[in-house]
C-alpha cells in the first residue's frame, strides 16, 4: 500500500480515536454530574431531616407555628371532607334555583350558600348524635366497670380455680397477680391519689382550659371552612396562576396533576374509610347487643375508630375489647372474639372493597409497609394517613419510571421484566435465558 493511500485511513483512524476519547469524557461527565446530584440531594435529605427532628429552635417555630394556625388547619381539613357532600347538595339546589332566579350567577351563589349550610348542619347533627348516643353509654360502662371491677376479678379467679383449669399452679399464680393488681390499685388511690388531688385538680383545670381553646378552635375553624367552600374554585384558580407564574408549563402540568392525583387518592381513601368504620362500628352495636355482650357501647366505639387504621385495626381494636369483655365473662370473651373476626372477614372481603374499591393502588405489602414506617415515626396519625401519603408517592415513582422506560424504548409491563436476564444494547429489547412453553403459549400482554 503507498503512502498516499494510508494516510487517509490513518487519518480515519486518528478521527475514529479522537470521537472514542471524545464520548468517554462526555459519559464520564455525565456520570460525575449524576454522581453529584445524587451526593447533594441524599445531604439535602439529611440536613432537612436533622433541622426537622434535631433542631430545637425549628421545632419550637414550627409549633408556634401549627398552634397559632390550628383553626385554618382545622377550616381546611373539614372543608376538604364537607366539600363531597356539599357538591351532593348544589346541583339539585341549582336547578330548582335557576328556574325561580333569572341572573344564573345569583342563582349560583344561592345554590352554594345553601348547600354549605346543608353541609355543616349535616357535620353538627353527625356531632350531636354522636355525643348523644356515645357519651352517656361511655360514661356509664366506663363507671360500672370501675365500680364492679374488684368483684369482677374476684368472680373470675374463682371461675377459673373451679372451671376446666381446676386448682393448678397455672391459676393460682394468675389469682396472685390479679389480687395484687387489684390491691395495688386500691392503695394507690388511698395513699397517692387522694392526697394528690390537689396537684390533680390544677392538672385538670388546665387541660379544661385546653379543650375549652380547642372547642374555640374548632368553633373558628368552622367558620372557616364555610369560607374556604363558598371560594374554592376562586383559591383554585388562584393556586393553579402561582404555579405556571413560578414554573414552566411541562412542570407545572405535572404539579397540577399531581395535586390533583393526590387529592383523588386522599379523598376517596379518608371519606371512604371513615363510612366502612362507621358502618362496622353499627354492626359491631347491632352484634353486641344480639349476643347481649356487656358494654356494647364501648365495644362498638373502640371497634369503630380502630378500623380506620387500615391491616391493623381490627387487631389493635379487638385487644382492649376483649380484656374489658373477659373479666366480667370469659364465655362473652370468646363469643366476641369469634364475631370480631368473622366481621372483619366481612369488612374485608365484602364491605370495604365496595366502598373503597382500589383508591390507593396499593398491594398488600406496601400497605402493611406503609403503616409500619409511617406508624412508628408519628403515630396514631402515621398509622391512618401513612397509607394514602405512600399511595402519591409510590404514584409519582410509577410515573417517573415509565417516563424513563419509555424514553429508553423499553416495554412498561412488571410481567416482561419477572425472567428477563438483561437489555439488548443494540436493539434495546429484553433479553430471556430461556421461555418455558407457558410463556410461549401465553405471553405478556
């Protein structure tokens, strides 16, 4: 070969070399760039979480904070959960209104005052019978119990030293702790009690005080929860123009739908859980009294708010049930411990599917994984909003995954992805060791 024809492949390979060189420093850039968000967004993760919990000065502003706008947290809480029953009432309001009212928009503000009204006497009546039909019957099994409690212990201990368990060292030792348990109680309320009362008393007062502020709180909350319907779609339009003002159209689609994702999922989560609780608190009362259970009452309230707490609820509310139930009767206790799993089984399987169908698109797992973490960071309230928080979470995951999968040309399905070894680089197609005859007659839709 002359030298004339190989300087153009040397110079071919020289352009060859310098585009090979040229896109490994553009690769390796781009994984310092990753490399870098990622290290700056697990530290910003860290720093907000440590001012969250360890900062004392930030945990007192933001309690200051919370309790200084208690009643607009209060308002907007019960707007959000009045505003279904409000939309319930206004249609018909309008158009009976629209044909009396000749100016529409008149006959719209008529039609959203009225149905407002409609919506907070509805929440005052579900109060009022509330405490009508639950406080009393509280007060007097809750009395009766503490009344009856040591003739209650001493009638189970000898029911168990002459029943089936016989005169055991079994029986004897539970007889022991029970009448020292019961002792104990009696000397404490003698000797530290009484002479505390005092002390007692000034506790009490403030927590008086305490829900005396609460009462006013939630008073003003109402208040503004009245304001917060009558300009809802007024507070919605405004929020949607801060959003496209500060971000850019894709973005603030996104947002947009996210918030409204997020709002679906919270509002068909918390309404249809609070409708199956109060459902299964009726038919645990209506049960309670068929199998003349004693405090029914209290059975069916303790029941009732447990199973809003989605996986573990009926266990957490069954627990007490059956320690109040078992000490003035051991057979009721086994009768209501039957019954409560079998309506559970009901709420399930039957009642709860109906009424929440799939509103958080959750497996079983995540649910149960949901609760766990979400319960042992804040509590009661982790425990009741940690699953529809991780439902918009694991929402806005699903969707950034697509996004990327689809960027990449890669299919969507979970299915296709359960055997597949790895990606084809050049086709960019899912690779299999090998499919079973299964798979080839019935593959993945």
């Amino acid at each position: 070969m002359s030298e004339a024809e190989k300087k153009p492949l040397e110079a071919a390979d020289d352009e060859e070399r310098k585009e090979e060189k040229l896109r490994e420093k553009m690769e390796w850039k781009k994984y310092t760039r990753m490399g870098v968000v990622a290290f700056l967004t697990f530290a910003c993760c860290i720093l907000f979480f440590f001012v969250l919990l360890r900062y004392r000065g930030f945990a007192s502003v933001w309690g200051q904070f919370l309790r200084a706008g208690q009643p607009i947290i209060i308002g907007l809480v019960l707007a959000y959960l009045l505003n279904p029953v409000m939309k319930f009432c206004e249609k018909p309001i309008y158009d009976f209104l629209k044909k009396r009212i000749k100016q529409e928009r008149k006959a719209k503000k008529a039609a959203r005052g009225i149905a407002v009204g409609c919506a907070i006497l509805f929440l005052l009546l579900i109060i009022g019978f509330l405490i009508a039909a639950i406080v009393p019957a509280v007060i007097s099994s809750v009395g009766s119990l503490i009344d009856t409690l040591p003739s209650q212990v001493q009638s189970f201990i000898t029911l168990m030293q002459n029943g089936i368990w016989g005169d055991t060292e079994l029986t004897e030792t539970i007889s022991t702790v029970l009448t020292t348990v019961t002792d104990y109680i009696e000397q404490w309320a003698q000797d530290t009690l009484l002479p505390r009362a005092q002390a007692y008393i000034t506790q009490i007062t403030s927590g008086v005080i305490s829900v005396v502020k609460g009462f006013l709180n939630f008073i003003i909350g109402i208040i503004v929860a009245v304001y917060v319907m009558m300009i809802q779609e007024t507070l919605a339009g405004q929020s949607k123009k801060v959003i496209y003002a500060v971000f850019k159209p894709r973005h603030g689609n996104v947002i947009i739908h996210t918030l409204r994702k997020s709002s679906d999922i919270f509002g068909g989560f918390i309404s249809g859980k609070i409708l199956d609780s109060a459902i299964i608190g009726v038919i645990c009362y209506i049960g309670c009294l068929i199998l003349r259970m004693p405090y029914a009452v209290l059975v069916a309230v303790i029941i009732g708010v447990t199973n809003i707490i989605p996986f573990f609820g009926p266990i957490i509310g069954a627990v007490p049930c059956l320690l109040l139930v078992v000490i003035q009767d051991p057979l009721h206790a086994l009768y209501l411990l039957i019954f409560v799993v079998v309506l559970q089984q009901v709420d399930g399987n039957i009642i709860g599917p109906k009424i929440l169908g799939n509103s958080t698109g959750l497996s079983s797992f995540w649910v149960m994984f949901a609760i766990l973490v979400a319960g042992g960071v804040w509590g009661f309230f982790g425990m009741l909003l940690g699953v529809p928080v991780f439902a918009v979470i694991y929402d806005i995951v699903s969707h950034l995954v697509r996004v990327g999968l689809k960027k990449r040309k890669l299919p969507d399905l979970t299915a296709e992805y359960i055997t597949a070894q790895s990606v084809d680089e050049k086709t960019n197609t899912l690779r299999y060791a090998q499919k079973s005859k299964e798979q080839e007659e019935h593959p993945a839709e």
